[in-house]
C-alpha cells in the first residue's frame, strides 16, 4: 500500500517539508488510543533469534534507523513501535544550528536514491538531551559532530561537550567525521586528530560508572590505505566499532535530473560501495570489528546481502523513505527464515 498509495502521493511536495509534515502527522496518529499497540502488533516481531550482543549491549533485533532521520529525537517512541531494534539520533552538535540554505534535499527517484546538504541542522545539545530524559524500551545511539562555525583546530571540544552531556542519555556514541555537508569535516578523519580525541573521550568514560561505547562514522570515498590508518587507530584507543558508510560525493552515472545538486548521496547507488568497504573492514580485522552497515538497503536481500558482507548491525535511511516503514518487518522475517 505503501508504494502504490502513500509514496506517490509524499513525492508530490518538497521532500524536507514533507518529511516534517510526516513527522507531525505521525504524532498526532499516536494519540489515538490504541494505536500505539496496533502498530506494535503489525510491524513489531518480538524473537530471540534476532537478539544481537554486540559492545556490551543487546539489540532486539538487527535493523536500525541511521542518523539523520530523527535527529533531534523527537520520535523514538513512536519509531520503536515499527520494530527497530535501535534508533541513532544526531547529528547533534554543542549549539543549535540551522543547517545549509534550502533547498538542500533531493529525490533522485530514478536512481532510487536521495542527495542532502542538511548540514548538520538539529536543535543543539542541550534541547536534544531534554528529550532523552525517558525512559526508552530501544537502544538509542549518539552521533555527534561540529558546529559549522567552529574552525577545525577547536573542533575536539565540540564533540567532547556533546560527549559529556549526552553521557547519561543514549546507550552509544557515534563520531561523525564524515558527512560531506559541512566544510572541513572529513579532513577531521586524519590520524593525528582522531588520536587526540580518543584518547580525551576514554579519559571521560573510563571514570564513568558505565562505559559507554564508541564508534567512528566514516566516509565511502576513503582509499583502503586511508581506511586502514583509522583501523590502527580505533585499535590502539580501543574504539568499540565502526559505521560503514556516510554518503557519498561520488554521483558518477546517475540517472535523475536532480543528479548535480551537491551534497551526499545515500539509496541504491551507495550499496555496492558501501558493501566493499565493510567487506575490507572485516576481512583487515578478521571479523572482530563490530560494524555496522549502512547504506542503500531496500530490500531485504539486500539486507542480507549487508550482513554477509561483514555486519553485525544495520541501518536504514533513504530505504524508509522509498519503501515505508514496513521494510523493517520484512527484513527481520528474512532473517528469521535464513537463520541469521
């Protein structure tokens, strides 16, 4: 129903003013009663076959929503009744901010496939932990990143602030230092740097009582050299995993008239790309890495296809967007027939 009925009616208006228009829409339908539980009933599967242990926590099941859908966790109840096993906010950066102009989010329908320029737009730090102040029956991620207008060389405190006051609030940090829309943000991937910033966020965890666990964001475009030299240093600071991959500025062979707009690409053109550097990622750590695989997942093949690759996790963004949320549903039934 969803892509016969409700998609083509969405993909009429602006993407971004459609989205929080669905947001909204999506509010207001839970305040009826008992929709919440219908809901649940339909699009939850609730087995212990799709428990994943991973970095000292239990997913109910290994399909989660990326960064950037939800960013300013306005949703996580909601979201967690359509059956995701872990919701990932952010990005959330120290100030609030409003992101690039607009328009600065694109359907690509050809190509099945979305271009954003967001840039980090979200509702600063201190609003966004407000709302984590529940408590949550899903595992909810952290991604952090930078302000815009924070120069490169005090970017570290940026994400130490975040760091700090998000502590309490959600089950795992996510370093985003790979999104292409915000300027210099992916020359933070360098050794030196990532280096100094882990080693000032274990300093924070290591005198929690609880130690939350860390993971780095990066980039589709990196070369393999490049990709190792991050291996090396989530190693030597005991970084607990990996997300593969954020978007990607390669738009080479695109289809749709929205195909130059600059920003970073997800949906299918980001699959096989994103498969290639999980697979190098967990042949290089021989499988002991937790990653986990985003990028260009719309069908549940497809999600396998990802897991095979070298994930233990998964996420989905642009997939929702084109297939509903539904897709989580079938993904999770896949998994159980294939037994993984």
């Amino acid at each position: 129903m969803y892509k016969k009925l409700i998609s083509p009616f969405l993909f009429l208006f602006d993407p971004e003013k459609i989205h929080n228009f669905t947001f909204l829409l999506i509010k207001i339908f839970f305040k009826v009663p008992l929709s919440g539980f219908l809901i649940r009933s339909y699009y939850n599967i609730d087995n212990n076959k799709l428990k994943r242990d991973l970095f000292g926590l239990t997913f109910s099941n290994p399909v989660g929503i990326a960064a950037g859908f939800d960013k300013n966790a306005t949703h996580i109840t909601e979201f967690e009744k359509f059956g995701f096993g872990f919701i990932e906010i952010g990005t959330v950066t120290p100030e609030p901010q409003k992101g690039n102009p607009k328009k600065r989010l694109f359907r690509l329908k050809e190509d099945d496939a979305i271009i954003n320029r967001m840039g980090f737009n979200n509702d600063g730090v201190l609003k966004i932990k407000k709302r984590l102040k529940k408590d949550y029956k899903v595992i909810i991620g952290g991604n952090i990143g930078k302000n815009k207008n924070t120069p490169n060389s005090e970017a570290k405190n940026d994400y130490l602030i975040c760091f700090k006051e998000l502590y309490d609030y959600v089950d795992y940090f996510v370093v985003n230092v790979s999104s292409p829309n915000t300027p210099g943000l992916r020359e933070l991937q360098s050794k030196d740097f990532l280096n100094d910033l882990f080693k000032d966020l274990n300093e924070i965890r290591f005198k929690k009582n609880i130690s939350r666990p860390i993971l780095i964001k990066i980039s589709p475009d990196l070369s393999n050299e490049k990709i190792v030299e991050i291996l090396d240093v989530i190693k030597d600071n005991k970084i607990d995993g990996v997300i593969a991959t954020n978007t990607t500025i390669d738009t080479v062979n695109l289809k749709s008239r929205n195909k130059n707009e600059k920003g970073g690409l997800s949906g299918a053109p980001l699959y096989n790309k994103s498969n290639e550097v999980i697979s190098f990622i967990s042949k290089k750590t021989k499988g002991k890495l937790p990653i986990i695989g985003v990028g260009g997942i719309s069908t549940p093949k497809q999600a396998i296809e990802k897991i095979r690759s070298g994930a233990h996790l998964i996420q989905l963004y642009t997939g929702i967007i084109y297939e509903g949320p539904g897709i989580v549903r079938k993904i999770n039934k896949k998994l159980l027939d294939q037994e993984l």
